[in-house]
C-alpha cells in the first residue's frame, strides 16, 4: 500500500533517498554534475513529501518558493525497483496538492535531457516546456517545464 507523509529536509528517509538521486544523477550528469549540484541543496526545504510502500520509503520530492506566485518541483526520485508503479505520479501530484493549498497558481521544474523518465512523466502530468529559467537559461542539458494549477 502506498502512503504518502509530508514532512520537511530533516527527515532522515527524504535524506537517504535524495543521497541514492545524487548517485544516479552524478552518472548520468557525468562531468557537468557539479553545475546542477550546486542548486539542489537541501538544507532549507520546508515543504517535502515522502513514499512509503509498506512502510519502506521508495520516493521522494520537494517544493520551495520560486516567484511570489509558483514553487518549484525538486528532488523528484523513486527508487528503479519502484518505478513504473505510480509512487513519482502520486509524489507529483502530493506536491501540486500541497502547492495550490499554500496559494500557488504554478509549478516550475527543471530536469535534464539525459532523464527520459522524468521528461516523460512531467508531460503526462500536464506540464508544459517552457523556456530555460533562472540559472538554466542556456544550459543545453537542462528542459524546463511549467504547469498552471487549477
């Protein structure tokens, strides 16, 4: 059964699920992964959401204030062996939830072309690609993606 706790960057599953995407992404990243490091601190994240599968967490993902009206999407990870069975759909739309019930008319995100599966997944979510934002602007591995809440 899946669950889903919100909770804060202090919890110590968020930290040891954020240490497991660090590990991919520095694969996938290869060189260029200091660049994106730098941005997905998680030392301040008041707002953070948690998958558990019998009580096992497997996923994991985060918003934080981006503009006055949008936060934006990060730390998004489900564990590989998890994937494919709906934890990243219902840690997306937790956050979305969480979001609109804070007042936020938008989410924005950034991810990398070398994630296929999270392109993926922010598209069938309802997001739209949308030009590179903030420190993503020209940076020719990142996608950014915005998506209006109702």
């Amino acid at each position: 059964m899946l669950n889903i706790k919100r909770t804060n960057s202090e919890d110590t599953d968020f930290e040891k699920l954020v240490l497991e995407l660090d590990k991919d992404l520095a694969v996938r990243n290869g060189d260029s992964n200091d660049f994106f490091a730098q941005y997905n601190k998680i030392d301040s994240l008041d707002h953070v959401v948690v998958a558990y599968v019998d009580q096992v967490p497997v996923g994991c993902g985060a918003i934080k204030e981006y503009e006055v009206d949008s936060m934006e999407v990060k730390r998004m990870y489900v564990l590989p062996e998890n994937r494919g069975t709906g934890v990243s759909v219902a840690v997306l739309k937790e956050l979305e939830d969480w979001a609109m019930a804070l007042g936020y008319k938008k989410c924005v995100l950034e991810t990398g072309l070398k994630m296929p599966e999270a392109i993926g997944l922010y598209t069938k979510s309802g997001y739209e690609k949308i030009p590179n934002y903030g420190q993503y602007a020209g940076v020719e591995e990142s996608v950014c993606f915005e998506k209006k809440l109702a």
